[in-house]
C-alpha cells in the first residue's frame, strides 16, 4: 500500500505513480528517506496492509491496474450510474477491518429500512433507503470478501 496526495494506492497504482513521477523529474532528492518529504510531494510506501476501518480501495478507483469489475457481482452492463460510481472500483487494500470496521458494515450491509421523521418540518414524513445497482454490486462484494465479520 502506498499513500500519496491524501489517499491510499494498491501497491501497483503506488509503484506506476512512483516511476511517472520519478520519469518525470518530479522525485525529491531522496526518494528512499521517506522523512525528507511529504506524501503531498512523492508516494510512501510500500506498507503492509493493516485493519481497516472501512473497507479501503485503491485511490485510483475505476482507473486502478488491479481494479475490481463489479460486473462480476451482479451490476448489469445497462445499470444507469449516478455521480462518481463507476463499473469499477480500486482493488481492496485489506481483507482485514477493526471491531470499528466491522461494525460499519454491518450498518452499510443491513437490509434497507423504512425510516419515519418524527420532528421538524419533515414530522412523519416516511423514507426508504434504496440501493443504487453500483451499491448492489459493492455489497454483493463485500459479503463475499467480508463473510467471516457478518457472521458474529
């Protein structure tokens, strides 16, 4: 794993950003003393995986060299996309997340629920969560990959 400009790359993403830059002429001066500069100015890494707390993907989303192709878990070639989902997402920088972790997906990957707004302008006002055919294919993802922390 390879962080860079505030985000997290998978070791390939990290290695091709390092070689561009370095070809670029944009490598500090020593590249190998990470303490001589900033993540801002030249990736760091290469880091082991560690517990997350989220599932993390590559930063380099849909563009990432070992993206995931959420094809392979149910998103239809026709699904309309909305905002910034994409048919791919950055590979997974961890199989591994914290209690923190695992709690938060067990929140995203619960059934949709039927909240009801009991104050404010909105007073009884009734809201369903509805997954777009991206989340559906993230999910199914996550389940997969994730089984062992939604079973306890």
């Amino acid at each position: 794993m390879y962080i860079y400009l505030a985000d997290t790359y998978c070791d390939s993403c990290g290695e091709k950003i390092t070689a561009d830059l370095i070809a670029s002429g944009q490598a500090p001066e020593n590249p190998r003393d990470e303490y001589s500069y900033d993540s801002d100015e030249f990736p760091k890494g290469s880091y082991p995986a560690e517990a997350c707390d989220y599932p993390n993907h590559c930063g380099s989303a849909g563009d990432c060299l070992e993206a995931i192709d959420l094809g392979e878990y149910g998103l239809a070639d026709n699904a309309p996309m909305f905002g910034a989902e994409t048919r791919k997402v950055g590979a997974l920088l961890s199989e591994d997340l914290t209690e923190d972790g695992a709690n938060y997906l067990r929140e995203m990957l619960r059934e949709p629920q039927t909240l009801t707004y009991s104050r404010g302008i909105g007073s009884g006002a009734i809201h369903t969560r509805e997954l777009t055919p991206y989340q559906n294919a993230l999910h199914t993802f996550w389940r997969e990959v994730f089984a062992d922390y939604l079973s306890n």
